[in-house]
C-alpha cells in the first residue's frame, strides 16, 4: 500500500507540474488582457486595476470583428466539408480491398507532415491568377486539403474498430448499402466523426501561414492573421494588450467546443454490440 | 416460408481452397435443418451463402423456387441470428427490433409498435424495450437478436452458432426456445453448429459436413442408428464411437476382447483375411453382472482391465485400454485430427450402469451388443453395415413428423 501510495504522489505532483506548465502562458495572456493603458509595464502578474478596456477596443475594431466572422465561417465550412469527405473515404479505405489502398493512407500521412510554408508562396501566385486570391475559397482549398488526410487516418482507423457483423446484420434486415452505412456504422462511429471535426477544426481556426499570405484584404482574412495588423494608441506602442485580448477571445471557442464534445470523445460506445 | 433447394453449390476462394464443395440439399417447407460438422467444413460458408453475404463460385440457390444467387442479401427477405449477436449498440432493444421494420416502405408506426411488442413478449423482453444491448445479459442479448429475426414475416431462419457463446445452463435454455419458437411460427429454419446436442435436439433433419462435401442427411435417429460412414459414425454421440481392429477369419470377425459371426448384412462384402474396423457405442455395453439373462445372450461377453472409471450421478464412464495394429491407429488418429479431438491412446469407453461398483486397475466382466456393431472399410471409411430398408423407414417416420406438424393449424 505504501508503494501505490508514494506511486501516486508521484503522478499527482507530476500533472500538477504539467497542468501548470500548459497553463501559465495562458493565465499570463488572460492577465495582460485584463491590463488597461500603460498598466503592463507594472512588473507584475496581476494588473493593478482589473479593466475590460481592451475587449472595447478589440470589438470596437472591425479588423477583429470582420476576421471573426471570417474565421468562424471559414472553419465551419472546411470541417463540414472536411468530415464529410472524410467519412466516406474513410469507409472505403477500411472496407474495401483496393489497389494502393495502402498507398492512398501513406501518401495521406506524408501530407500532414508536408511543411506548410513550402506551398504557401506557390499558391499566392496561383490564387493571383486564377483569382481566388483573397477570398473564403481561396483559404478553404489549403485548409482542406491539409485537413483531409488527417481525418481520413483518424476515421479509418475508427471504422477499422467497427465489427463487420453490424453492416452484415444490417444489409440481411434489408438496408442497402447506404442505409446500412448511414444507420448503423455512422452513428457507431460518431466518436471519431467527432475527433475528427474537432481537430480539423482546432486546425483551420489556427492557421496563420495560409492566413496572412493568401489574403490582403478584410475580405478573407481569418483571426490569427489579422492580430498582426492590429494598431495601438499610437503609432509608438505596441498593442500588446489588445491583442491578448483578441487571443483570449478566439481562444474561447475552443474550450467551449471541447468542454461540449469530451463527452462525445469517449471509446467503447460499441459495448454490448457483438460478445466481448 | 419458403423451401431452399442448393444444387451442386461450390464456394472456391481466390487461392483455389474449395470451401465448400458440390452440395445439393433440399430443406422443405417449415422444416428445421442443421448443418453441423467440424471447424472448417464449410457449414458457416454454406448459410453465408445461403443468405448472401458469400458469393456462390457455381451452382444454383433457389429459395421458394427462385434462385437467388445474384440477389443482394436484402432482396432474399431472410433473418439471421449471428454468433455474436450483432445487435446495434446506439440503438435501444425496441428499436433494434424494429429495425428491420423501419426499412421497409409503407409500414405505419402503430404497426411497427404492434409487432415489436409481440415479438418481444414472444420472447418475455417487455421490461427491457426501453435498454441498450450494452446493459443487458448476455441471454438477453440472445434474445433480442432473435427478435430482430422474428419481427418480419421472413422466407427463413438462418442460425449461425447462436448459442455458443452462452453459458451450459442457458444454452440448454435458449435450445428449448428456439425449437418452441420454431414449431410455432413454422418457419423454414436452418441452423449452423458444431455442438451436437444441439444438432440432435433442434432439427427434423442433420446435414453432416467434412472438408466442404456434404457426409449425409438424415433424422438423427438415423445418423445415429445407421451412418453411412466413419466419420458421421465418429462425430455423431458423446462419447464417440469406439472403433476397433477387425480381422476377418472365415465367417467370423477377431476383435480385441471379442471373437463373433460376419454380420450377414456385409457377409459379400468382405474377404477372408481383410482389416475392417468396427464401430460399437459405449451405450452398447453394459457391465456383465447387471445384464439380465434373456439379453445377455443377444450380445457377446468379454473380461477385461479397467483403467480408469468416470462415475457422474446417472450414468458411469470406464475406459478399457486395448492395442491397437499400427495401420488401424494411424486411421484413427486422423480421423480424431478431424473430428477436432486427440486420440491419445487406443481405448474402450464404454457406459456401464451407474451402480456398478466397477474398480479402477481390476478385471471386470462385460457385456456388448454385438448386433449393433458396425463394419468400417478402413480404407474408404464405407458402412459395411447399414441397413437401407431400416434406414428408408427412419427417413419416412420422419417425413411424416413434419408433414403432420406443418398441417396442424397454429
């Protein structure tokens, strides 16, 4: 009992640790938001005066307000697109014997670990020419097709999972194809349908890179990239504290959407399916 | 309620392996049919293809005289009961009834609600309509997939080893049940498994398998009384089948233990001289001191070693060492290898009257009912000894059964 006691010890001090490191930048940001004027040169954590005057100034600005809606709808179109593609690739690949099937999940994998950078100044001169530079569809192509691979691996690797008695089951009750896909395998593999929304997601409300270089206008330009043309007071100080402010507030969004979907993201909904 | 005839149906895979091979078998309208046989003769391919998840390399499949073989599972209007239940686990114990119901077209709620509560009380589910197949018992899971088969008024019943993933107690249980289900619904049923209890209690009829070809199909009785070979000899009963060394010498057969006459049944069939092998079953025994005196002189008496005794209640096991010649042994232990079991040693077993009081390690006296014997070619594993005209009368008792069953109004 000892052991196990001093184990855990062990385990509690070591999250603890882990906890405060992945949150102290995070505390900080929200700590800086809070700092109105001159108040974050006061060398110190907490701000003297605790004032929501950055907020007013971030949603005063339509640079933030124009990128959040460009974000929020640029992210929800890529997922929707992104997931649903997703899904039906994914099947196929874990259902269905074809040539280079393996080929098709290795090349999907090398993808997500492609540099982003790399296509980012050939897309800014192709997107200039065929005139998608500069708009939603402009930035949703890229964020797909860096999305896609990396639902496909997630999913597949959810339907993999999946008893092949269910869809058999399904197809003797009557259902076609499609409906058996739709009734029974979509909705057993809602967990990974849901991971993969979510970090396509995380992924796309993210992105600077394809943000800054493929926009020049308020037209397309999603959060991350618009922070970095945000003016303070005066041409002379830095809007440190607005920006925190802005990061704060896309940064919200997220943990909304995670504290939603936890419940969602958990295994073994397919107990009881099949003996086990 | 369909017939499902097969003719000549083989199931090749990609690598040339023939799962199953050239079977043709006709199972009747309302009748309960079993496929039984060892782990890879092709029973569970056979009803794969049946109900058309397996594809059919050649032969025809016909289902209430149509053939289906190129008709998707759906189109077949059967239900299957699958070994590990499959049941749909977003889905409560109503809706996974009602599932077949919801996709079909033009079935109204009130109609879906009706049937799923009958099938359901059918199958004394009521009180757990409202759960997920995750927080039920595993003979409750059981019976909701039975209930998904039986909500539809379906051409067949297809079983696939329901009940092996079930307790003793309750697959006993849950055999009752689907017999009783069975009998009154009327359904055409066919039934994959490899217990044999189950083969000899469930169906009106058995098709025996080994390697992909079809051994024999008959009633259990006669499987039992009078199979056409070695093998369905040795896979049908529990214990098996002893099997012993026969020579013939003239008009008589030498056994270990025993000497007695050629059965006239096989007297042309065999030569002076010749090795057969001999079937008798441990019930066909009985301890020599027990037997009665007007049947101890139908049999044959024989004193011999007992090594070991297996005494359960009802009944008693003894097991009798004997040697075996080595071209005997070698056909045994294949045919063991077949039948999924060991033989470690040649040996009696033989099943004596539970109030013996037979020792371990001591010489008894036994009795065996040499007039049931039967002679094996050890060579083709042929019956020397079946009795067709006892056999035909088996199969018309049983023909009749069914015939009878299914006039009956239900």
């Amino acid at each position: 009992m000892k052991a196990s006691r001093s184990t855990q010890l062990f385990w509690i001090a070591g999250a603890i640790l882990i906890i405060l490191y992945a949150l102290i930048p995070v505390f900080w940001i929200v700590s800086l938001s809070f700092k109105a004027g001159d108040d974050i040169t006061n060398k110190q954590f907490l701000p003297t005066v605790w004032s929501w005057e950055n907020y007013k100034t971030v949603f005063s600005s339509d640079l933030f307000t124009t990128a959040l809606r460009n974000s929020v709808g640029m992210s929800i179109i890529a997922t929707t697109i992104s997931v649903i593609l997703a899904t039906l690739a994914a099947y196929a690949i874990s259902r269905l014997e074809f040539p280079g099937k393996r080929a098709v999940l290795g090349v999907a994998l090398a993808i997500t670990v492609f540099p982003v950078i790399a296509i980012a100044t050939p897309l800014f001169n192709l997107w200039r020419t065929i005139g998608l530079y500069d708009t939603w569809l402009g930035l949703i192509i890229p964020y797909l097709s860096y999305s896609l691979p990396l639902s496909v691996y997630v999913l597949s690797a959810f339907f993999r999972e999946i008893p092949w008695e269910m869809e058999q089951a399904a197809q003797v009750d009557g259902a076609t194809a499609w409906q058996a896909f739709r009734r029974v395998i979509v909705p057993l593999a809602t967990p990974g349908v849901f991971t993969a929304a979510i970090l396509t997601f995380f992924a796309v409300w993210n992105d600077f890179v394809f943000g800054i270089t493929l926009t020049s206008s308020e037209a397309a330009r999603p959060v991350p990239a618009a922070l970095a043309f945000f003016q303070g007071a005066s041409q002379f100080s830095q809007p440190t504290a607005p920006i925190a402010a802005a990061a704060v507030v896309v940064t919200i969004p997220i943990v909304i959407l995670v504290l939603l979907f936890q419940r969602k993201i958990v295994a073994g909904l397919t107990n009881g399916a099949v003996k086990g | 309620m369909s017939a499902i005839e097969m003719r000549n149906i083989v199931k090749e895979y990609g690598d040339g392996f023939k799962a199953v091979n050239d079977i043709s078998l006709d199972i009747a309208d309302g009748e309960f049919m079993i496929l039984v046989g060892p782990s890879g003769c092709g029973k569970s391919t056979l009803l794969r293809m049946i109900v058309g998840l397996e594809d059919i390399t050649s032969g025809d499949m016909l289902i209430g005289g149509n053939r289906v073989n190129e008709k998707a599972p759906r189109d077949r209007n059967l239900s299957m009961v699958f070994q590990n239940y499959a049941l749909y686990p977003h889905l409560t114990v109503f809706e996974n009834i009602a599932f077949p119901l919801r996709l079909m077209k033009g079935i109204t709620e009130d109609e879906i609600k009706t049937r799923v509560r009958e099938a359901a009380s059918m199958l004394e589910l009521n009180e757990h309509l409202d759960r997920k197949p995750a927080n039920l018992s595993g003979g409750q899971r059981q019976r909701v997939a039975m209930g998904r088969a039986i909500v539809r008024q379906v051409n067949a019943f297809l079983f696939d080893e329901p009940l092996s993933n079930l307790d003793a107690k309750l697959r006993g249980q849950m055999r009752t049940e689907i017999s009783r289900m069975q009998r009154r619904l009327g359904t055409t049923t066919v039934y994959v498994t490899h217990d044999q209890t189950e083969a000899m209690t469930l169906g009106d009829r058995v098709a025996v398998l080994r390697r992909g070809y079809l051994q024999q199909v008959a009633s259990p009785r006669e499987l039992y009384e009078q199979p056409v070979n070695m093998f369905v000899a040795g896979f049908i009963g529990s214990p098996p089948m002893n099997f012993l060394p026969a020579v013939v010498t003239g008009d008589r057969l030498k056994l270990p233990f025993l000497e007695v006459e050629v059965p006239a049944v096989a007297a042309g069939k065999v030569t002076d001289g010749q090795l057969l092998i001999a079937g008798i079953r441990p019930e066909h025994f009985e301890d020599a001191r027990v037997i009665d005196s007007s049947k101890r002189e139908r049999g044959k008496v024989f004193r011999a070693q007992v090594d070991v005794t297996e005494w359960l209640g009802d009944s008693q096991y003894a097991y009798i060492p004997f040697d075996a010649n080595p071209e005997v042994a070698k056909q045994l232990a294949e045919l063991a290898a077949e039948l999924d079991s060991e033989a470690l040693r040649s040996q009696l077993i033989i099943s004596i009257d539970a109030m013996s009081r037979l020792r371990e390690n001591h010489e008894g006296e036994f009795w065996a009912d040499t007039r049931r014997m039967h002679l094996f070619d050890p060579k083709t594993g042929e019956n020397l000894t079946r009795d067709e005209a006892a056999a035909a009368d088996l199969a018309s008792l049983e023909e009749e059964e069914l015939r009878e069953r299914m006039e009956q109004p239900r």
